[in-house]
C-alpha cells in the first residue's frame, strides 16, 4: 500500500497544444539546471522535444507522450530510461538506481509504444527511503541508432531494480541524442537529511530567440519552487500544468 507520506511533484512545462514551443523546451532546461540534474546527471541537456508522464487510473506503469518541437523525432527506435538521480549534491559514485530500462520502443504519432520492445527492466515505481529528502527521478528518451548494442551486462531481460551508471550505459551502447526527458522529485516521510537549496525557475526571465522582426519573446511571469517535493503548494501548481495529475500519481502507487 502507497504511505500517504509520500510527496510528489513534477517539473513545470505546459503541454496545450500538440506542438510545443521553443519557450516550452527552454522552460525544461532551466528546470532540469535548477534542480542540479545539470551537472549531476547530464553533463548537458539539449532536448529537442517535450515528454510528459500521464499515469492511468488503473496499474502503475505511465504512459509517455512526447510533444515535437520544430521537427517532429525521426529515429525508428529509441530506449526509454528512469533513474533515481537522488536529492540535490548527492554524490552518487557507482551510479543512478535504474527503475526502468526498455530498449526499442517506437513513436505512434507522439506516444511512446513498447509493444515490439525489451524491458531490461520492467516500471518500477519510485519509492525513495523515508526521511532521505526529495528524490529526483528522471524520465529520459534517447534515439536508438542502427549501431546501438546493449551492453553484455545490461542485455538480458527482466533484470531487477539496481544502481548502475547511465552515462555509462549511453557511452557504451552507443545510444543517440536526448530526445526529451522529464522528472518528478519524491519524498517520503519528515525529511532528516540536510538538502541543498535550489533557485526558483522565473519563466518570464526565460528568452529564446523569435522568427519575428522583434528578434527574442518572453514567457508570462510564473515562479515554480526549487524543491517542489517538499512544498505542498508548488506540487498542486505544478501539477495544473501537466497531464500528470498528483491524484492520478496516488492512484498509481496504490498498485505497486
């Protein structure tokens, strides 16, 4: 049974329309800085399309819509990644926890298919340990060229729920570029551990350069909380602005 200690919430990127925008994908990566993914997990983050999470009413498993932007993702295949990259400043020496790894999902118009695909690892959901702080966990699609072999270690299916390094993984499998990526922060119980701060995402500071004559556009004034998964408040903003509904998060976990 899902503890009612749990606390979730998601990065801000507003999904309206089936194409996103440019202000879209500059909103995620200044959520993916200000949350210290960049540096702790990506070196650097170039999405080139937005990803969203929608978790059903029934069983845990989300599913994935990517939403184009510019030029819809070309590849035939992808991986499908979810790693605990743990709180802000963790230092995490032998890797992420990987609590999903599927190689070969395919695009159906802009929902990511797994039918024809390889669950090295099946969904696990995440259920970080009580009192350790808000957990970051991330949601990553990567092309999947022609080239692309699974590493011996990570080539079989149905491993379990362990650590591993996924920038590892993506050297030596020789996966693609990013395509899009999300991420939830959770926490469970009365956080013990100390935490390091993060910065407020301040949408309309954001620019990005303009096909008009003005040359760059804003985004409407909107600050999002850095730890979003340990304040209430910013969880319910948050979750107004994506297809992921916090009640259908609580929904998901009863399942596990």
């Amino acid at each position: 049974m899902f503890p009612l200690s749990v606390i979730i919430s998601l990065a801000i990127v507003p999904f309206a329309a089936a194409q996103g925008t440019a202000l879209d994908l500059k909103a995620i990566e200044a959520h993916f800085t200000q949350s210290a993914l960049v540096p702790d997990l990506f070196a650097t983050f170039k999405p080139t399309a937005l990803l969203s999470l929608n978790y059903p009413e029934v069983g845990p498993t989300p599913a994935i819509t990517v939403t184009p932007v510019g030029t819809p993702p070309s590849a035939t295949a992808y991986t499908l990644a979810m790693v605990d990259a743990d709180v802000v400043g963790a230092k995490l020496p032998q890797g992420q926890t990987r609590h999903w790894l599927v190689n070969g999902v395919t695009l159906a118009g802009n929902t990511v298919s797994n039918t024809s695909a390889v669950d090295i690892t099946a969904y696990a959901g995440p259920w970080p340990p009580a009192g350790t702080g808000p957990h970051r966990y991330v949601v990553a699609l990567y092309a999947q060229p022609s080239t692309f072999r699974a590493p011996a270690a990570f080539s079989q299916p149905n491993m379990p729920v362990s650590v591993f390094d996924f920038n590892a993984y993506i050297k030596d499998s020789g996966l693609g570029p990013l395509v899009a990526a999300t991420y939830i922060n959770v926490a469970e119980g009365t956080v013990t551990a100390s935490i390091s701060p993060t910065s407020a995402v301040v949408t309309s500071t954001i620019v990005v350069p303009s096909t008009s004559s003005t040359g760059t556009s804003q985004a409407p004034s909107k600050t999002a909380t850095g730890n979003g998964a340990v304040n209430s408040g910013g969880a319910s903003n948050l979750a107004t602005h994506l297809p992921t509904t916090l009640a259908g998060l609580l929904l998901a976990y009863l399942f596990i």
